[in-house]
C-alpha cells in the first residue's frame, strides 16, 4: 500500500482561479517568520524568556547552542518550532541562573534580542500563531494576486498539513502505518513522530474529499463544529440551520486525528470520516495509544498585506498555530510550494 504524499493530488480551494506562479525560499531572509505568543513576559521571576532571531538554524540547533553553553537541555522551554531556512523570531525560555552563560553564546545566525523575566517556564504550544512575510520571487501573474486572497478571506484557508509534515519524499505515513501494524521498531519518541505522521495524512484526506464532495463550508449531521472566533465546539445536530453560520465561517467542521480521546463524530459527517479510515485498512482502535484531537477544516487569513516590488511580490499575513504558510501559496501560486 502507498502511503507516501504527493499534494499534487490535494484540491484547490480556488481551482477555478489561475495562479500567480513564482518560487520562495532562494534566500533565507524571502522567508520571514514572526511567532505571536499566548502571553508576554511578566518582568519578574525564577525565567527568562528569550526573543531572538535566527536564520539558518534549526530551533533543534537554538537549543544545542544553549546546550554547549552549559544550560540542560530540559531546563529550555519553547513554545514551538521553527523552520530553518528562514528568517524566524520566537520566545524561548532558561532558568534564570544560567543568565551568565548567555554572555558567551557565539552564533553569528543567532541573536537574542530581549531578554525579560517571568515565574515559569515556556511551554509548548503556548502560542497564538504566527505572523509571516514572505517574498516570491519571478511571479508571472501578481494581478491575479487579489482575488484569490479575497477568497481565503471570505471562505478560510484549507488547513491543509504541510510538506514538512511528512518527511523526505513524503515517506513517513508508510514508516508510521508499519509501526502501527507491529512491523517495525523504533523509540517511543520516533513512533509518536511517524505515526502523528500518518495520523496527518489522514486528516488531509478527509479535508480534499471534503474539498471533492463541496462540503467545504458546509456542515453534515453529526460533524464537531468549532466556532471560528471563540474556539468552542459542538455536535451539529441540524445541518441546515446552522447552514448560514457555515457559509459565513462563523463556524467550520473539524477533522480526526485519531486517538483514544479524539471526539467522535456522528451521523453522516462519522461515516465520511471511516470512508478515509477503510481506504487504508484502518479502525480508530489502531490508534489507541494515542491521545488524540479534532482540527479545524479551514482556518481564518488575517493581517493580510501584498506589496509588488522589483524582486517580486510580498505577502504578509497571520495564521493561528498549528497551520501551515505552504497552505496559502500554494492556493496563491497554484504551485506546490
């Protein structure tokens, strides 16, 4: 069974409007990422939150640096991570009795821009999202530019997981769907990593054949409807009357990422989800080692901004944590980016 990942099989949510073409990444600085913290520093206490600045650099490298310096590695907290070919900014966390030893760090692709106390360490996941500005360069088309972007505003963005997501060629689903089926080995650490994996090939399939089926922004019997602004969720219960709240994105329906905890779907929407699960042999009771969640179909496009200069266009925009950018150039460029 194939499971690797080609998103050139993914729908587009604006298929029907051409893409501007381009390419990204040929310097680290065309990509900048900027990361929106849950909370900021209070000014006092046993931590130091750290804002820096790399290029180049893995936030797996970030800590290895602060690892040579003297400071354990468990004692550093992030919120998450971030990609190496970019220019990123992000908040990481020491205790504060290694301040010293920030004296002698030495990384010509790390700069700590501020530093500021606060009573606890950084955990991951304490974000909001992340804010981007993005160059692409020799695009063909930035007229085409506007419209598109005015329909991930109004409809969301396909909350599609990235390439990174998966590995090299896009193997990791088959390395995770051996584990899960007792054929291979590896540590609990590389288990969770290639099974989440899988676990996010199947939830991007459930969201193209939403895609296919035109129930993008629309709700099914039983879907888990998270509301766009607050976060809450609940059973749709009556598709048509929360229709309209659907076609506003004042509400979406949410995907599985399989696990003992995961919420059910019901109905209709359950048995859209268990037609991904047999394509692959799969039950949900494969996956009870794992903990488990719902995510959203589409997520909101906002601070949005596009600038045509010589070196090409520029794109600014904001996108709440655990979403991808790729997701929005590849809408934007109609090229897998």
């Amino acid at each position: 069974m194939d499971l690797s990942v080609d998103f050139r099989r993914y729908p587009y949510l604006t298929s029907a409007l051409p893409g501007i073409g381009g390419t990204i990444r040929e310097q680290p600085q065309d990509f900048q990422v900027e990361e929106i913290p849950a909370y900021l520093p209070s000014g006092s206490g046993e931590h130091l939150f750290l804002w820096i600045e790399k290029e180049g650099l893995t936030t797996r490298q970030v800590f290895e640096r602060l690892r040579d310096l003297g400071i354990p590695e468990v004692a550093i907290g992030v919120a998450g991570l971030k990609d190496k070919h970019a220019r990123t900014r992000q908040w990481l966390s020491i205790p504060r009795r290694y301040e010293e030893q920030l004296r002698h760090l030495e990384e010509p692709r790390l700069r700590i821009l501020k530093v500021e106390a606060h009573p606890h360490k950084l955990q991951t996941g304490h974000l909001r999202g992340n804010r981007f500005r993005i160059l692409i360069r020799q695009v063909q088309h930035p007229e085409r530019a506007q419209r598109i972007l005015e329909v991930l505003q109004a409809k969301g963005v396909p909350n599609y997981f990235g390439p990174q997501r998966f590995g090299l060629e896009g193997q990791n689903p088959q390395r995770g769907y051996a584990l899960l089926k007792g054929k291979g080995r590896g540590s609990i650490w590389l288990k969770r990593f290639m099974i989440g994996s899988l676990q996010s090939l199947l939830f991007n399939d459930w969201l193209a054949l939403r895609l296919e089926r035109e129930l993008y922004d629309k709700v099914l019997e039983g879907d888990i409807a998270k509301k766009t602004e607050t976060g809450g969720e609940f059973v749709v219960e009556d598709p048509e009357r929360e229709s309209d709240r659907a076609q506003r994105f004042e509400i979406s329906a949410t995907g599985p990422l399989y696990g003992r905890k995961m919420r059910q779907a019901q109905g209709a929407a359950r048995a859209l989800e268990e037609e991904i699960l047999s394509r692959y042999g799969l039950t949900p009771e494969a996956f009870k080692a794992r903990y488990g969640d719902r995510r959203p179909l589409r997520i909101p496009l906002r601070e949005l901004s596009l600038e045509l200069q010589p070196e090409g266009l520029w794109i600014g925009f904001s996108l709440p944590k655990g979403s991808y950018a790729t997701a929005v150039l590849r809408e934007l460029m109609k090229e897998e980016a």
